[in-house]
C-alpha cells in the first residue's frame, strides 16, 4: 500500500508479500489530494482486494489510478471551493521528478522459541492490552465524498487488534500517518529485594569443664602425633662490598625475615598386648605405666605420650604378676612357667631369672620401697624372699594358711603381709619364720592387697567385691567398704588410701572415696572383665587393662 504525505518530502512506506521490511525514502513534492480523492471517487468503481488490503477498481483501476497520480504530478491541480470570506489558496510550486528510491534493509529480529511458556504470556499480554484500549468507533456514515458502500465494507479477520482505520474524509483534510510496527511493551521482571541475612553474632563459646574421668588413650589403639614445620620467609636487603678490605660498594643479600609455621596432626597405629593384662602398676612420679598380660610381653608406657618407653619384653610364658620398683628402671614378674624375672629396662638393658625354690606354681609378687627386696609365693603356702643386688634368696616363710593370692611390703621393708584363697590375712616379720598375726577376714578369697606407704594400715580386696582396712599392728579391722556390686577382680589406692579403684567383672572400674564411702566415677567402656587397675601416687591418673587386651588411660578432671 502506498501513501503520499503534503507535508514533508520523506515518506515512509511498508511493502507486504516481501520475505523483508524495507524503509523507501521518497523524494516528492506536497500536494494536494482532495481534487484527485474527489476525481477518482467519481469516476471510478471501488472494490475490495482481500489479499492487498486495498481498494482498486475493477475497470482496469489500478492503470487509471497510476495515470491520476501522473497527471496530478504534472499538472496543479484547482483549489478547492473556498469560503465566501476565505481567500483562495495559491498553486503549489511544480514538483521536480522524484529520484530513486533508497531501499535499506532493516535486520531481522532473532526467532525467540515458541515454548509453551511464551506462548501463554504472549496470550495474556495481548488480552490485557485489548482490555486497555478504547473500543473502535463505528463506522462513519457515507458522505458526498466517496460512495456509500465503503463504510459498509466488513473489517478483515486480523483488525482485532488493530487500531481501527480513520474515516476517509479525515484522510482528505489531514495528512495521513505511516503505519509503525507496534511494539509489544512486556512488563519487565520484577527484581524480588530480599533483605540481606544479619550476620549473627554469637559469642564465643567458653571449653566446658570436664567433670568425669576421660580416656586419654587405649593401647592397641590410634596414637595422635602433632608436627610443626618451621618455613623460612626470605626477603633482600643492601649489604656492604668489600675489596682489600675496603668498602667498595652495596649488594644485595638474602636473608631470612621470619619463619611461617604450618601444622599437621597425624595418626598411627600402636599396638599392644593381643590377650588378657594380668597387673598394672604406676611408676613413683606417675611418668611410667608398666603392664603384663597372657601374651608373654611386658611393656612400659610413657604416660604422656602413649607410646612404648622401650622395647618390649618377650618371655617364654604369660605374666601372672608384675611390681614396679620406685625409683629404679626395675621391674619384677612371675610367669606361668614358674619363674621370676628381674628386667632391668634402662640404658643397659638386662634381665635376671630365677626358679621357684619348691617348683610350686607362683601367683604373687611385691618389691619393698627401697627395691632391696623381692618376694613371691604361690600355691606352695611358701613366700621367697630375694635380694635384688645380688640376685641370692635371702630368707623364706612356710606354712601359710591357704595358698599365697596376694603379698604387699610394709612401709618399712620389714615385714610382708599375705593374702590366701581361704580368706586369711598374715603379717611375716624378717628374721622370724612364725607369722606375727593371723585373722580370718570373712572375705572369700583375697584377690587384691595393698600397703598404703603413708598409713599403718593394708586394704584387701575380696572376691564377693568388698574391701577392707586393717590395723598392721594387730591385725584388727577398721573399715568394711563395698564401692559397687560384683565380682571384684584387681584392687588398687592412693598412697594415702584416700581413694579407692577397684576393677570389676562386669567390665567397669569403680573410684570411691574410701571415707564417705562416696563414688567418685565409673570408668566405663571396656568390652571384657577389668583384670587389672593401677592409680598414681598424685592421683590423676588411673589405668584399666581387660580380658581383650586393651589398656586405657583414664584423666580426672
């Protein structure tokens, strides 16, 4: 469809059937269309072309309209009927030819996808902007000017959203306007402006107290290591030149700034006793753990760190017993093969063995506080005394009551008190082969016994599960306690015998206070019987070894 503007000389006009959108920049002259809308309307028979959205005529119109609009080019055409008071309006001026046209392709907009999502918003845009516009206006009755089948014309199937199309006789009297691609304004997405999170601030939270007994380690278990590696940060400074030992000059040296520090914790594997720890004992400042078992090995622990202090020893038979002499790289055990050994583990390593003097099965072991003296007994109702120096026996005691279970030094080294399976409790004095005092304790058998070195007295264990204090003067009985019910296996307590821990069948180790007789904490967590327990002289520590094996170290708070 072309369309020709009066009032400027660029006219832009619109192709259809074209594959292109161009812009045809028309060159031409104003003039006056009201004397040709007027001619053509009057001469010629108007019809509807469907397919160009046009009227044309049906007696060859589309030649008489070309031929209209070059004649009204060439020729001016006569001003309209003016008012009685209006002056006529002057000719325009002759327009020159027009030159060719200038066609400039406009680039095509990218092809978005037709998804089904663009489709339903493209549907809901349309219907709100046809709910928006204002209705079309009807359509304008027929006048002089042009015939009166044209406003009865039907509006074709796509003028639903089109703008309805102005009344010819506007188009007379006004300039008529180039039809622009409407644009479809789509909302633009809301931006959703959530508030920024607040950074909460938390106070630091203080370590929590511990307020029971923890395992610091378990052997066969992991063992934590802490490495520090010390990086040196170099840097470059001026330093004096020397030549014949005058300054010539500066250079430059390195040297080292700082040193950065980077950590790293790691962990291996320790191993342990395979079968059921016999005994445990603390060394005198609580810097050694020494522990036997069934599998023919006596080790020492270094408390602190959770690993072996030296080597472990490897016997022939299982240990039943083991003491740890104060002050001395010294330990004393007996073995199921009816031996005793003296296993100096210090710089120079060495070991002493001896026999059983009446080839009876040994059960017990204790070493005095100064280490001078060994004793042992067994099943022999025998106790063999030993001198650590010389390795010579130096003395014996016979016939006690019952087999030895249990045998403790007193404070003083002088004499040696002795548990037996019937529950009888002895005190043996060096130099005299007659027991001193015997009392039957009422206590079953006596598994355990200890001499507290800062008390006049002994505390036996039995295996019902009580414990008892008694007199070494006489012999008489001054506490009865029973820190839990059970079997009881392993005994041992301060040197003030303030406390009290004593190992269980059940698989715990129970810590009272002997006075109260409150409990101060169960030490939990192993699978099997505790065989075996051991409390340092400062009271800090506590070792539980099991039937399976395992040996741990317990922390108080």
């Amino acid at each position: 469809m072309c369309a020709v503007f009066t009032m400027t000389t660029l006219t832009l006009t619109k192709h259809h059937g074209l594959g292109n959108d161009f812009l045809v920049l028309l060159d031409a002259p104003a003039v006056d269309l009201a004397p040709l809308a007027r001619r053509l309307s009057d001469s010629y028979q108007w019809v509807r072309d469907p397919s160009s959205r046009r009227c044309v005529s049906s007696d060859n119109g589309h030649n008489r309209r070309r031929d209209a609009c070059a004649s009204a080019r060439r020729e001016p055409s006569p001003p309209p009927p003016a008012p009685v008071a209006a002056k006529a309006p002057a000719p325009p001026p002759k327009a020159s030819p027009p030159p060719p046209a200038k066609v400039i392709p406009l680039p095509t907009p990218p092809a978005k996808a037709n998804t089904g999502k663009a489709r339903n918003k493209s549907r809901r845009a349309k219907s709100q902007r046809a709910k928006s516009q204002p209705a079309s206006p009807p359509p304008p009755k027929p006048t002089g000017t042009q015939p009166g089948w044209i406003g009865s014309l039907t509006q074709p199937a796509r003028a639903k959203s089109r703008p309805a199309s102005a009344p010819a006789a506007a188009v007379a009297s006004q300039p008529a306007a180039a039809p622009a691609a409407r644009a479809v304004s789509r909302p633009a997405a809301r931006a959703v402006s959530r508030p920024a999170s607040k950074a909460v601030s938390r106070p630091a939270l203080a370590p929590v107290p511990r307020t029971t007994w923890a395992v610091e380690w378990q052997r066969p278990g992991l063992a934590k290591e802490q490495h520090t590696w010390k990086l040196p940060v170099y840097g470059r400074r001026d330093a004096p030149s020397y030549f014949l030992g005058m300054q010539v000059g500066t250079h430059k040296e390195k040297f080292v700034e700082r040193y950065d520090e980077r950590n790293e914790e790691r962990k291996s594997w320790v191993q342990g006793h395979h079968s059921m720890v016999t005994s445990l004992a603390f060394s005198h400042d609580g810097r050694l753990l020494a522990s036997g078992a069934r599998d023919r090995t006596v080790r020492v622990w270094n408390v602190q760190s959770g690993r072996e202090e030296t080597a472990a020893l490897e016997t022939r038979a299982g240990v039943v017993a083991l003491a740890l002499m104060a002050d001395r790289s010294m330990i004393a055990a007996v073995l199921e093969d009816k031996k005793i050994v003296l296993w100096d583990f210090g710089l120079h390593r060495s070991v002493v063995h001896f026999d059983s003097p009446d080839g009876s099965r040994l059960n017990a072991i204790a070493v005095s506080k100064d280490g001078r003296f060994v004793a042992a007994g067994g099943s022999g109702r025998s106790i063999f005394l030993w001198q650590t120096d010389r390795g010579t026996i130096a003395g014996d005691f016979r016939r006690t009551i019952g087999s030895v279970e249990a045998l403790a030094f007193t404070a003083d080294a002088s004499g040696i008190v002795c548990g037996t399976n019937k529950g009888r409790l002895e005190l043996y004095e060096r130099g005299h082969e007659q027991a001193r005092w015997s009392v039957r304790t009422g206590l079953g058998r006596i598994v355990s016994l200890t001499v507290p070195h800062k008390t006049s007295g002994a505390l036996t264990g039995g295996a019902g599960g009580t414990v008892a204090f008694w007199d070494l003067k006489d012999g008489s009985e001054k506490q009865r306690v029973r820190p839990m019910r059970g079997r009881l296996t392993s005994l041992s307590t301060t040197p003030d015998a303030s406390h009290l821990l004593v190992g269980l069948a059940a698989g715990k180790a129970c810590l009272t206070e002997r006075a109260t007789e409150r409990e101060v904490a169960v030490l939990d967590g192993h699978t099997r019987a505790v065989t075996a327990v051991a409390l340092s002289s400062t009271g800090k520590f506590a070792a539980t070894g099991a039937g399976d094996g395992s040996v741990r170290l317990w922390v108080a708070p």
